[in-house]
C-alpha cells in the first residue's frame, strides 16, 4: 500500500503567521533560535497572536545550529513544567527538528534518545500537545516532513529520527520570514530545495502522487531563486521560494532522497560544509551519473524547466548564485585532509539510508568517483 502524509492544515502565503490566533488551547509553548526570531519581530508577533487565542504562552529559546541531544533534552525538561498542550516551532531547519524531538520526549519522558533512533520506532505522539511549524527559511521543508536530525555531540554523529508521528500538526509557510534571510543563506538554501525536489522526482520511491509536487518545486526554484538572490526584498519571488520549500518537502518527506543527499552528508560532516552548498555542488555530478538509469524523468525536468541540459543548467545557476562549481575552490578547504578520508566517507556515503532509493544503484567506487569529480571539478 502507498500512502502520502502532509500536515493536517498547511497555512500559506501574507499574513499566515497570524494563523497563530486560531489555535484553541490553553498553552503554548514557541521554540525557537539563539536570538535572530527575537531580533527580527518575529518571536513577538508569535507570541501577540498566540495572546489573542487566550493561549498562556512560554518560550524556549537558545537552540543551536545542528541541535544537540542535550539542547533536546533541557527542551523536554521546560515542557513537563509549563504542560503545554500546543508546541511552536519558530526558525530554521534546525529549530523546528528540535522543537519536534521536544515535543516528542515531552510527550513520552521515560524514553531516553537511543531509543528513537530506529525507524518509526516513536510510540504514538498528540496524547498532551499538538504541533505548528513555523519555518524562517526555504530550506529543509522540516515543516511538512517526517524527520527531525538531532547531533550527538560526543560522538559527532547526526542522527535522523523518522516517523510519520512526526509531521507537524500545522504549516505557516509565511514568506515575511524567510525574506529576512542573508544573500549566500538564500542560495545555499534554495539549492537544497531544488535537490530534494530533483531527487524527490527520480527516486525509487516517487508516485504518482509526489511527483507533480517535485516538478512544481523544480519549476519554482529555476523561476524564482536567482530573484530570491539578487533582490532579497522581492516578495513575490520569496512567497515562490517558501512555497517550494514546502512542497518539496511532501515529496521529499513520502518519497525519499538519493546520493546527492548520502554524499553531502558525510562530507559535510568531514569537511564541514553547509548541507545546501555540499549539495548544490554534488548535484550536477550525480545526475550525469543517474541520467541513463531515469533518463525519462529527467527528459521530462528539462521539459517543464526548457532546458536543453541539465547538469550544466544546475552549473549555470550555481554560478549566478555565487556558488563554485567544485569543493576544491571554497575557501578553508584541505585538499590533502580530503585525500586522507575518501576511502572512509566513500564507504559511509554508501550506507547513508538515502542511498537506498537512488535510482542507480552505486557502489564504493562510483562514490569516490563522484567525490573526486565534485572536489577537482571536471
Ligand atoms: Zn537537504
């Protein structure tokens, strides 16, 4: 049996982070960053509307970049005081995946975070809280997604939790946020979207109904990103690019990824290279090696985009973007560190769980030839 899941309401376009003023409850409790909601206005307007709904309201705030078991935990801990009974996720990628492993701790407190990290091994969630997303980039599409990606910092390992239990309740795709976005957060961001869409559309796991979603995001990103780019203030152009974000994030959430995900996560580890730019790179190498395999699916991208190749076309907009066409060329970057762990990260790509729906199958080998190809550029 095929199944597609997307939050219960999805709330979008102007004006939908008032949406916040329609919840029925008596607690909320928002979740967000380590100041930038806060500075922006943002966490305030939440907390205003949230006031309207005669919601009494809380706040955590502080959560890092790749959050922490422990940032999860302290999370857990201020929830099972307050006893909320609606949960805000209010920021990035990284604030709403901590919000939700809150949340989901707070609702069972005698889990302890091993535990969870099967898949689909979360009992039941929504027996104390409900769940709204409300994302301030056009990134990850965590707010529609099923996955929460939470860092244990001892061991250094991302740990992506996968279940269904985890799809917010809520989606405020409000375009007001992410257009306060820095330039290079917009393109590498943006390009993260056009790779889960890409891969979206060509996994094993595509159907029917993903994939005129992932063509709509694809659409999307080639329309508006460099807009989104050059005129940060242009509202139009950053209203497509939320839209997009969330839409891939359906389809990317009910079909999967491939290698351009599994390779970007393991060098990004290593090398520590943000998650959109590791794969706005990887991305034009693995379709020239996917092509023959979903050689229609991608004919049918290059379609609805009008371009004639589409590798280069991914080149041509990551030049635009100010992004380099090869890891070699960004600053910081040890070629002999590189070097040193290829054999390793190969291996590790190769096992990443997004591997498993890649539409060619790879070996090691074809993993180190895709790095060596993306790290020197060819
Ligand atoms: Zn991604």
């Amino acid at each position: 049996m095929e199944e597609l899941l997307v939050p219960k309401s999805i709330q979008f376009e102007t004006k939908s982070l008032s949406g916040l003023s329609n919840l029925k409850g008596n607690k909320a409790i928002i979740v967000t960053d380590q100041g930038v909601m806060e500075e922006l206005g943002f966490l305030d307007q939440a907390i205003s509307y949230l006031k309207n709904s005669n919601l009494e309201t809380k706040v955590i705030d502080g959560v890092e970049p790749n959050p922490s078991v422990k940032t999860v935990m302290k999370g857990k801990e201020k929830m099972l005081d307050f006893n909320p009974d609606w949960i805000i996720g209010l920021g990035g990628g990284s604030t709403l995946d901590a919000a939700k492993m809150m949340w989901a701790f707070y609702e069972h407190p005698e889990l302890n975070f091993e535990e969870v990290i099967e898949v689909n091994s979360l009992p039941k969630l929504r027996n104390k809280a409900k769940f709204a997303a409300v994302p301030s980039t056009s990134g990850t599409g965590s707010e529609m997604t099923a996955f929460a990606v939470i860092t244990d910092a001892k061991e250094k390992i991302k740990y992506p939790i996968v279940s269904p239990e985890l799809i917010p309740d809520i989606a405020i795709i409000d375009p007001k946020l992410p257009a306060t976005m820095p330039k290079q957060i917009t393109a590498n961001t943006g390009m993260d979207v056009l790779t889960h869409a890409i891969e979206a559309f060509v996994s094993t796991n595509a159907t029917d109904y993903t994939d005129p979603l992932a063509l709509k995001a694809i659409k999307l990103v080639f329309k508006y990103l460099r807009t989104a780019y050059k005129k940060g203030d242009d509202i139009k152009a950053r209203t497509k690019m939320h839209n997009a974000s969330a839409i891939a994030g359906i389809a990317f959430s009910n079909a999967s990824l491939g290698i351009v995900h599994s390779l970007a996560h393991k060098i990004g580890g290593e090398l520590d290279i943000t998650h959109g730019l590791a794969n706005a790179i990887l991305l034009p190498y693995v379709i020239d090696f996917n092509y023959e395999t979903a050689e229609e699916k991608y004919k049918t991208i290059k379609h609805i985009t009008g371009e004639q190749n589409l590798s280069e076309a991914i080149k041509e907009l990551n030049e635009d973007l100010n992004i380099p066409s090869c890891f070699k060329k960004l600053d910081d970057i040890n070629e002999n560190e590189f070097k040193k762990i290829l054999d390793r990260m190969s291996e590790n790509a190769l096992q990443d769980a997004c591997t498993l729906t890649n539409p060619k199958e790879p070996n090691v080998t074809d993993m180190k030839e895709i790095y060596k190809q993306a790290f020197y550029g060819k």
